[in-house]
C-alpha cells in the first residue's frame, strides 16, 4: 500500500505567482486622494498681495489712472474711477462697477486703500471681491512713515 506515493500525484506543484497585490497601492492612492481633496480648496482662496517691508517707492501709474476703493472708518465704500472721485458705492456695486472698468481696459491696476481703524477681514473681503471681478493684482496703498 502506498499511500504516500498516490497523494504526491494528486498534488499539483504551485509554480511562482506572476500577479502583483494591488491592494496595498490602492490603500496609499486612496489616502493621497482624500489629502488633496480637503487641501485643494485651501490652496485655491488665497488673495495675492505684495505688501511693502518698509519704504515703498512710488508707483509706476502707466498711461491711464489706477482705480482706488477707499475704506473708511466706519466701513463704507468709496471708488475713485478717472474722473469720478471719492464716489460712495454700496458694497454689492462695488463688484459690478470693478468688473465692467476690467472688462474695458483689462490691464488697469486696483489699489484698495483702507483706514486703519478698519478691520481686517473687511479690507480681505473687499480685496478677494476685487479678485472676483477679474483684477490680476490688488494693491494696498500706504502712507510713507513720518520721518525722524
């Protein structure tokens, strides 16, 4: 009786395994996708903004004047469009008017040039909002130090 002998018969040999487990792959896949979906829209509401260190030197106003929205103490707006000066604006105008002065000449330059009183999440506001109407770049205008 050889017992032995018949099961080694029955008993097919395993070659090497040729297919790759792409369960583990799938797992760090899975984790980078959920970091860049709750990183994605912190990346995306950033307002550029070049703030002087110390002097500033003037400002190169080109050919055609800047627009300038004014902030004042107690949060009301005000623009300065060529020959309208100090105009008070409602905040939800203040949109519509930026973009349509953009649509006409892309390349004129917005400043935003707030009291110091005023919060600073009412000037951040106002800036993303100017973002918003197609402004490249929102400037902070300053006044020089007093000198010594």
């Amino acid at each position: 009786m050889n017992v032995g002998g018949s099961n080694r018969k029955s008993r097919k040999r395993r070659g090497p395994m040729a297919e790759i487990n792409v369960v583990p792959y799938i797992d760090v896949t899975f984790v980078l996708l959920m970091i860049f979906m709750i990183t994605a829209p912190l990346v995306q509401t950033g307002v550029d903004v070049d703030l002087p260190q110390t002097d500033a030197a003037a400002v190169d106003l080109k050919d055609e004047p800047p627009v300038i929205v004014s902030i004042k103490r107690d949060g009301s707006f005000y623009i300065d469009i060529g020959d309208r000066q100090d105009e008070p604006v409602p905040e939800d105008v203040l949109y519509s008017r930026v973009s349509t002065v953009l649509k006409n000449k892309p390349q004129t330059q917005i400043y935003v040039r707030g009291d110091h009183l005023v919060e600073y999440g009412k000037i951040v506001t106002v800036m993303a909002s100017l973002k918003a109407a197609g402004a490249p770049k929102v400037g902070l205008m300053t006044t020089p130090p007093p000198e010594k």
